[in-house]
C-alpha cells in the first residue's frame, strides 16, 4: 500500500555514491566471513539514505548491485525497516513518537502543535522541502518523553518552546545534518 | 521412530515432520495445510492452519507441548503422540486461523478464477463460521501489473510466500517479493514490472488462493464446467506432463498434474513443473498427445458436480 | 533497604566512557580473571551459580542458556548481543551503552570466551545511531589495549567485536529476527525448532543475550557467582535495571537491587519521588508493555495483601489475574487522568505496527484488535466489542510464530480484566468518553 505523502521531488539526480560512502560499504563488509556480506545491507542502506536523502530506487539497486544480490532482495528489506523513506522527504524528517509513555505525557499535543507550527499533516512535507513530519512507535527515550528524532539525532522532553526553538535551530542552520 | 496420530501408529524415518508422517497414514488424519509445499523446501510455518496438538512429545519425555505447533514444520520424536481431528483444541485454533485468513478476504468467488479449487474455500467449508464478526473495512491493496500472463489479485493474497520459493528455487531471477510489514505486508515486485521467466507460471499452481491465477483464463469459465484431462508433449523445457482442462474440443487451460494436497506431482522422481510455454501458449489441442481423464480427487465444491460420476470408476484413483 | 550497585556504580565518575579511566576504575578485571585462570566452562559454571535471568524480557536463566550452546568441531559459535532495545517503556540499554560502554564489551569479552566465540555481534537497533559510534569507538580502544582483536592478553584467545544497526523494527528484538536482521534479512521470526543455540547466526550456534545480562557477567566474574547470588531476593538474584516512566516525578533509568519494594521505588526519595502533579496513582505496567497492566490497588500490595516488591516472582503473583512480570524492567506509570481504553489502543496499535506479517493470527489478530479498540476509543463502540476483543485474544494466543503475539494479547487481556467498567463506560457515555477520562476505577470488593 501506498502512504499519502506529500512528494518532495528530490531534483539531483542519482550519479553514484560518493568515495567517503563507497569506502565505509567496503569496510562494512569486511565486519562479516566472506560469502555474508549480504549482512551489510541494513548500514549500507543506512548510509545510502544519508548520502541521497532518501532511498531512491537507483540508491538501493547501486547497493544490490555491490552486494550482488538481486534488487527485490534490498526492496524486501528497505520496505520491512520503518527507518527507510523509500519515498522522498524533506531535508529534516521529525519522527515523532507516539506510543504508550510518550502518549501519557503529551505527545498527541506534541504531534498537533508541529502540524500546526509546519501547515503539515503527519506524513507530509513542507512546500519548501524543509521539513516532513512522521510519527514512529517507540524510540526509547520513555524517560526522557516527549520525544523526536530527527536525522537519527534525539530531541527529548519536548514542549512546544522547545519545537520553536528546534525548527528555528533548524532552518537556520544552527543544528547540522 | 513411533509416532501416533489420532490413535493411529506409523513408523517414520527420522526428521520426518508430523505433517508429512500424517500424510503418510492419510486421509481424515492430515491436516490441512496452505502455506507448506513439500516440493519447495522453506516453506511452512507461516499460516498456522496445520497446527495440531502434542499431547505427549516422547517416550523419553512424555510431557505435553503447551501450545500448538505447526505440524508441518515441527519433527516427529520416537512416541510422540499427536491429536489432529481428536483434538478440541486443535479445531478451536483453526477455527481461529480461518476466521483471521477471512477477515480480510475479499467475498468475491463468485467472479474469481480460483473458486472451486481454492483452500481457502475449502478450509472456510469446514471452519469457518457462518456470519463474519469483522465490522471494519477490509484491507486493499493498489492493483499491479506484473505482466500479459500472470494476473495479481493481492486483496486476495494470504501471504504463504509460495511464489516466491517459485521464483527463488524455479527461475533465475526473483522480481518479485513479499514488502513492507504487517497487515500491509504485500507480494510486489516494488517498481512495475513484469514477472517473466520460463517457470513463472508455476506461481499459479502453488498458490493456495486466487491471489495469481492464468491470464490467458481469466473469466473463461468455472473450473466445474471443465473436463480435465491428463496429455503430454515433449517439451525441451520441461517434462511436458500436463493437464488440459477441456470444454468440448477447446482448451481452456492448462496446468500442471496436482495430487490430493494440491501439490505438483513427481513423475520420474521430478516435480512435474511444466514451463510457460507449455502452461500459457500451447491451447491447441493438436499440439497435445491426450492419454486418459484426470480424476480429481477433492473434496469441495469442484467435486460437487461431475467429476466423481463422470469418470469411469476402473480407472485407478490417484490417492 | 541496602541498595548495592553492581553495572552502574561508576557510572558518573567523568570520562567513564573513555577506556583509560574505566581502566582505572577496576574495569576489564573480569577479561583478566576468566583469561589467566579460569577454563571456559569455570567461567560458565560461574555464571550458572550467580542465578543470572535474561535481562531482555523473558528472565530465563542465562547460565542455562549457555550450557545449551552445541560444540560440533569445526564449525564457528558467536555470541549476538541483543541491543535492539525497543520495548516501550524499556530505555535501560541505552543509558548503559551510552554512558559506559566499556562495561558491555567487558562483559561480551568474557562471555565470548566462556562460548568459544572467536567473533561477536552487538546488534543495535538504528535509531540508536549515535550509540554504535560510541560503541565503536569503545572497541576501537580495546583493540588498541589489546582486550580484543589476536592473542588477547597472550592467552592465545582471539575476538573480533562489531556493531551492526538495525533498520526500525521492534520484531528484531526476537531472537530469531535478529539473528535473520543480522544476516541481511527481513526480521522475519524463524519458526523453532531448531533454535539458536544450534542453529543460529549463518547456521551456526549462537547465543543471544541482552545488553544488561552480558554487562553482569562482570561483576559475576569478579566478585564469584556465589557473591552476585548473595545479592537480591530468592530466585531473583543480582540487581536490575529499571527504567521509570510516565507520570512520575522523577523518570529515568535506576539500578535497584532485587526485592526493593514497589511502594519504595515509585514513592521513595532516591527513585522516582512519586507521582507527578500532586496526582493520584491510576495503574502500572511493571515491566515493559507487553505486560498485564495493573490497577492501583494491586501494585503495591498483592492479591493477598503481601508487599509487591521488585523481584521475577513478587510482580508474577497472582498470576494473570492479579499479578504481572517483571519483564524487561519498563515501568510505566499511569495517573488518575489517563485513559485505559485510550493506552491499551494505544499498545495494540504499536503492536499490529510492529507485526512482521508472517503468521496469520498475529498479522490480521492485531490488526483488527486495533480497529476495534480504536472504534471503542472514539465513542462508536458497542458492548459486545469488549468480548469480541477478549475472544480475538484468546485465538491470537498460543497460535503464533514467536511470542508478539502473546505480548499484543496479554496487554489488550489485562486491560478488560481489571477495567471493564471503563471499557463499558466509553460503549455507555460515549460523547463523555471522547472529551473526558474516567479517572480511577473501584476497587473490586473482595469477599
């Protein structure tokens, strides 16, 4: 099934990996005996998202075609893994989470003040590419909730000053990718 | 070793699964089974129709498994003592299967291709309760096209992951494959494109429900209205051993020659799979050497017609 | 009472994550110990007598665990560290590989030689990212040191130690997931038998174990299996990690040794300081969501009027119908303004999100229980939906590949037991339900 997303249409177009990435595939590899490094994939596609933005099909097919395997094999696990935007998104994707202890302290409200703050409903992007908005099940962080994630970075104890000042910190460079 | 089954004892081979020893004793006693396929080897465990109850694991521990397990892929123990029919239990879990493999299946036999040799069908025949407690939208899926012969219908799909040991261990290269997870988890091949290898079409025979069907058959006809007969042709694909399901002097379709459990039959100690060309391109009857009527031995609505009274009783049943 | 720390007592001395200073701290004793002077199975045999249980969930005894390990010569054996922490109220794992690292590769050091394991796994879950850095910058260390890598110590004992990320999936939690995770795969549940200690990793015997029970392998190994049993209560030996959230005071990961009572650890001054908001306690869920939730009158005391305390046995008493588990040690706090109803859709919906969709029950059982307990949430339930959900549960039960679909019933299960009066509030009030909570519900008199 297809999710209502709103397409950011990543514009560059997918002309290979970079050297950097092209070397940690190489060193991951060696992490496993030889004959398993379809092991890889999970952090290749990790740092293939990284590099392209997202998982563009080219992306996951370069990586199939380095661990010789066949390109379903790499869509049956990037669709499995709920990490992987195999659609594009925006620059900054917030994950927010939505189950049960983070629920109990607020991140419905959380979750509705970001829709508000962003013109966005969750699944969606903003009309500059900026920001997508997604809401994940549990990250881990219940002590520390409300929390999200963004670009595997954890903003905890949210409340709606702290979303402010995230989303200005954001478009404004201040927090890298 | 010794296993019992519904009070009947048989001696197996060691490793042999309590399905397949089930099989062995036949009959009433086998339980019924929709992702398994014995000609596949990595199939089973997923469907959870074949459970059956362990109501003593060995002789030389005698205890009771707690839960259910799934015959087909749980092994024999020498003294095992199995509880299929017998077992209460047993037909309240697959009742429980059945109801949950329903939820979401669209009610559409009337036009689907499959009905009349679906397991499914048969299974809800048996198990199913008469009126559906599911209030909610059922689930669909968008259509896709993976090409001229195969048809995917994935509303219809029960996810057994046949098809894809068919292309895994038939063809050279699997396009397709089970995405995303859950409730959404769906056969795909992820960017369009069509499901084409020599041995393709064998996906049709192994799936258990209507979820791929022939596209050279669809809305052709029922499967009752067809007489079903054994021909073969020599094939330098495959071995050519086929059977012509006839209206008249017309082919309607052809598959491959299953057995009682729905499985593609072994002849010559091969798996009789039959190529594409054979399945899809071949409804010329001269192109065919008819040899005899194909008895079909099932118990649904297939066998509610013609079958049973229209074959000559001398020729031997396949069992 | 006394409360000793056995993972986490160094874990605010500055630049504990640094190999030099957890050096100085006493750490990698444990490597020196097993590799100078003890066989592998001494090591073993330790780890048996400390009464260790898996710290992930299930709490079965690691030792045992490790004796099931096949040696058929020839073939390789690898110890998995299962750190795909994602059980929600659970964040234990993470506050110990973040803040000192070094105690988890300890731990996996000495367990793989206790194994014969010449090559080891941490598999992470992805969204703890930052944690694999650490972590590899950790064993980058002790290779340096010489605690991993050819020849450890001169004992003629090689290890090599990665970390490998996951992409998003509570089901790799499961062993068998991981494990298929771990090869590359989806994190499809593998169907048992065979199981791991057999058939594991590429096919071969693995041990899987969670990041606390690896981490307490050191001080089992330094202080003696009989001392670590010594601390602790009955059969529930050692210290755990609890991690406290919700509506509590002061949430957060603590190391409570085990028979704390459970009125101590949520009202008590060095834990977690009560409720928050001057708030009244509604209901907890001891020990990570999957299991039974309990109502306020039976946390603190059991059934039969015993002190709860924080022990595998204590929270278990009463069974299902009054009791629950300790779990993976996620203790969910829930006030008087919460709503059961709301929280128990709220698990379902994470549990059918996390289905791998491979068994029947489990892919279309929580779906569905979701789709009920949604409709019942939002005011258009009908009262026999309360049954239907207790008998979709029932069939989920027992019927699937691996136990996510046991934790999605027991949750849903536990729920209607002691809250049914809210569950049939929200059929009979149902403009109330959707803009109001229920608040506490009665205690059940008791005859």
């Amino acid at each position: 099934m297809k999710t209502e997303t709103t397409i950011y249409q990543n514009t560059a177009e997918f002309k290979g990996f970079s050297k950097e990435t092209l070397a940690k595939f190489d060193e991951i590899k060696n992490h496993f005996p030889a004959g398993k490094e379809k092991s890889a994939i999970i952090r290749m596609l990790h740092l293939a998202q990284s590099e392209i933005g997202w998982l563009s099909t080219e992306g996951m097919d370069e990586v199939a075609k380095m661990l010789n395997i066949q390109t379903i094999e790499v869509y049956e696990v990037a669709t499995f893994y709920t990490m992987f935007h195999v659609n594009p998104v925006g620059k900054y994707v917030f994950e927010v989470c939505r189950t049960g202890p983070c629920m109990l302290v607020g991140s419905d409200k959380i979750i509705d003040y970001i829709q508000e703050k962003l013109n966005i409903k969750v699944g969606g992007t903003t009309a500059d590419g900026a920001f997508t908005l997604k809401t994940v099940e549990c990250l881990g962080a219940c002590g520390y909730a409300p929390v999200l994630q963004c670009n595997y970075k954890f903003h905890e104890n949210l409340t709606k000053e702290k979303v402010d000042e995230l989303i200005d910190a954001y478009r404004s460079g201040i927090i890298e990718n | 070793m010794k296993v019992t089954i519904d009070d009947i004892t048989i001696e197996v081979e060691a490793g042999t699964t309590i399905l397949n020893a089930a099989r062995k004793i036949g009959g009433e006693v086998v339980p019924p089974a929709m992702c398994f396929y014995s000609k596949l080897p990595g199939t089973g465990g997923k469907c959870r129709t074949c459970l059956v109850e362990v109501a003593a694991g060995s002789t030389a521990d005698p205890r009771p498994m707690p839960k259910l397990v799934a015959s087909c892929s749980t092994p024999v123990m020498d003294g095992m003592i199995v509880k299929n029919k017998t077992s209460e239990r047993v037909h309240e879990g697959r009742s429980a299967v059945v109801e949950f493999l329903l939820i979401n299946h669209p009610l559409d036999c009337p036009i689907c291709d499959q009905a009349g040799e679906c397991n499914l069908q048969d299974l809800g025949y048996e198990h199913g309760s008469v009126k559906t407690r599911y209030e909610e939208e059922r689930r669909t899926f968008d259509p896709i096209d993976i090409g001229d012969k195969i048809k995917l219908h994935m509303n219809r799909c029960i996810l057994c992951y046949r098809c894809v040991e068919v292309a895994n261990q038939l063809t050279e290269k699997r396009v397709h494959g089970v995405l995303n997870r859950g409730e959404h988890a769906e056969i795909s091949t992820f960017i369009e494109q069509a499901v084409d290898n020599e041995f393709s079409g064998n996906m049709i025979d192994v799936c258990p429900v209507g979820a791929l069907t022939d596209r050279t058959f669809r809305f052709k006809s029922r499967v009752w209205f067809l007489k079903p007969m054994e021909a073969e042709c020599d094939c330098k694909k495959c071995a050519g051993k086929v059977v012509l399901w006839m209206f008249g002097q017309e082919i309607y379709r052809v598959t491959g020659r299953k057995d009682q459990y729905g499985e593609i039959e072994t002849i010559d100690d091969k798996t009789a799979w039959i190529c594409n060309e054979c399945r899809f391109d071949k409804k010329d009857l001269a192109k065919w050497k008819v040899t005899g009527p194909r008895v079909i031995d099932r118990h649904s609505v297939i066998s509610q017609g013609k079958y049973e009274t229209s074959i000559t009783p001398s020729i031997k049943k396949i069992n | 009472m006394k409360n000793r720390k056995l993972l986490l007592e160094n874990v605010h001395i500055p630049g504990i994550e640094t190999f030099d200073v957890y050096r100085k701290n006493g750490g990698y004793r444990s490597v020196e110990k097993a590799l100078n002077g003890m066989t592998p199975d001494e090591v073993v045999e330790e780890v048996k007598k400390s009464g260790l249980r898996g710290r992930g969930g299930a709490g079965f005894p690691t030792g045992m665990k490790w004796s099931f390990l096949a040696k058929p010569e020839g073939i390789p054996r690898y110890l998995v560290c299962n750190a795909d922490e994602s059980e929600p109220g659970t964040f234990k794992d993470r506050y110990l590989m973040e803040k000192i690292p070094h105690l988890l590769i300890e731990g996996m050091i000495t367990s793989s030689y206790a194994l014969g394991a010449n090559t080891s796994y941490i598999y992470i879950r992805g969204e703890f990212m930052y944690i694999l850095h650490i972590l590899e910058k950790a064993i980058a260390e002790a290779y340096n040191k010489g605690f991993l890598g050819k020849n450890i110590l001169g004992k003629g004992y090689d290890l090599d130690l990665f970390v490998v990320p996951g992409g998003g999936a509570y089901i790799c939690g499961e062993e068998t997931a991981l494990l298929e995770s771990l090869e590359g795969k989806r994190g499809n549940p593998r169907i048992k038998p065979p199981f791991p200690a057999v058939k594991g990793l590429w096919g071969c015997p693995t041990v899987v174990n969670n990041v606390e029970s690896l981490a307490a392998v050191v001080p089992i190994i330094n202080e003696g299996g009989d001392a670590y049993a010594n601390v602790g209560i009955g059969r529930s030996t050692g210290t755990k990690l609890i991690s406290a959230c919700g509506n509590l005071v002061k949430p957060g990961v603590y190391e409570i040794e085990m028979g704390l009572s459970v009125e101590e650890f949520i009202y008590g001054d060095d834990y977690c300081q009560g409720i928050a908001n001057n708030k009244k306690l509604k209901a907890c869920v001891p020990g990570g969501s999957s299991v039974p939730i309990l109502p306020h009158y039976l946390v603190t005391k059991t059934a039969s009027g015993e002190d709860r305390l924080m022990s595998y046995e204590s929270l278990a008493e009463g069974g299902f119908v009054s009791g629950s588990m300790l779990g993976s040690g996620g203790f969910i706090v829930f006030d008087e303004d919460q709503c059961i109803v709301r929280n128990t859709w709220n698990f379902t919906r994470f549990y059918a999100h996390e289905s791998c969709g491979q068994c029947s029950p489990c892919r279309e059982g929580t779906g569905w229980m979701e789709k009920v307990l949604h409709r019942l949430e939002n005011g258009h339930g009908n009262i026999r939906d309360i049954d239907l959900l207790a008998e979709i549960n029932k069939k989920i039960e027992g019927n699937t590949i691996c136990p996510l679909g046991d934790a999605a019933a027991w949750p849903v299960a536990a729920a209607i037991r002691h809250f049914r009066d809210e569950f049939e509030w929200h059929v009979t009030n149902k403009d109330e339900a959707i803009t109001r909570n229920y608040g506490l519900s009665k205690e059940p008199l008791i005859a």
